[in-house]
C-alpha cells in the first residue's frame, strides 16, 4: 500500500488565489454599484424629456425684489416703443424669488399677439424684443401682457397665470 500525504499546496499559490478572489469581489462590486449608478440615471440620459427652449435674450434681472414667498407678477400701467420698427426696449423680467419660468405675450386691443418669448427663468429679464410686426405711432388703450408660468421641471407643468391690462404708447 501506497501511504502518500496529502499535498500541500505551496505558499505562492495560496496568496494567488486570495489575489483572484479579491478581484472576483471588487469586480461584482464594481458591476453592482454601476448597474445602481445607470439605473438612477437611466431617465436622465434616456427619458422622455421635452425641450424647454429659454429665451435666449433673457438678462439677469437689474433691479431685484423681495417678495414674501409667492409667485411674484410685476404689473406695468404702460409701456412706451417705437413706431414703425420691430426691435424695441422694453424691461420684463421674472423676479428671482420665483420658482417657476414665465412665457410672456403682448396683445394689441384687438387681439393680436405681436410678441411672445420663450421661457424666462426665474432671475431674467428681456430687455431687447422684436415684435412680429411694426406698429404705428398712437396711444393703444387696454392691451394685455400675458404672464403663463409653468414648473421648473423637465415636463413643463402649467402653473396659475396672469393678464394684466396696460396702455401702449407708441412714439415716432
């Protein structure tokens, strides 16, 4: 009878399969904590997300306002443009206290929309706009300026607006 003694297996080959065990666990953590990583950031890179075109001329805000915590609404009694072209200087702005952005619109009397930006983020302000149309020089009585708010959010949920009713001055 053959009495052979078990083998010991050599000191070098002990460590090399620490070694391989080691790598085994950092690489089944490492694909763990990456699939959790993808997974919370799968609707960011992928979701259905819609376009919120700010409005490229919006400023920051020159002259800032506290408010109490509440939408905020500026209200103008008139304006005053040029007649006869469409770039015009104006001051609309959405108060920096807001958490919601503002697509504003201008109305003639008579129901015309001669202007309308793209959001405005809270902070801005349009200083420069372009009408869709010249106006003539005159006094126009009860125009409206159309504030509607929507959510800081990816999704552009529509919040509460407002109109107010101002009076145009247009000057040569």
């Amino acid at each position: 009878m053959d009495n052979k003694e078990p083998q010991v297996e050599p000191e070098e080959s002990k460590k090399n399969d620490k070694k391989k065990k080691l790598l085994l666990l950092l690489l089944l953590l490492l694909i763990l904590f990456g699939g959790i990583y993808i997974g919370l950031n799968w609707n960011n890179w992928f979701g259905d997300r819609p376009t919120v075109n700010i409005d490229a001329n919006a400023q920051n805000q020159k002259h800032k306002k506290k408010n109490n915590g509440t939408l905020a609404i500026p209200g103008y009694e008139s304006m005053t443009m040029k007649a006869g072209t469409k770039a015009q200087k104006v001051n609309l702005y959405n108060p920096k206290e807001n958490k919601c952005y503002f697509r504003l619109s201008i109305y003639l009397p008579d129901g015309t929309k001669v202007w309308q930006s793209q959001m405005i983020k809270p902070g801005k302000a349009i200083y420069n706009l372009n009408l869709n149309q010249t106006l003539k020089a005159g006094t126009y009585k009860n125009c409206t300026l159309r504030y509607e708010c929507f959510a800081l959010s990816k999704k552009l949920v529509p919040l509460n607006g407002s109109q107010i009713n101002f009076t145009l001055n247009v000057v040569e």
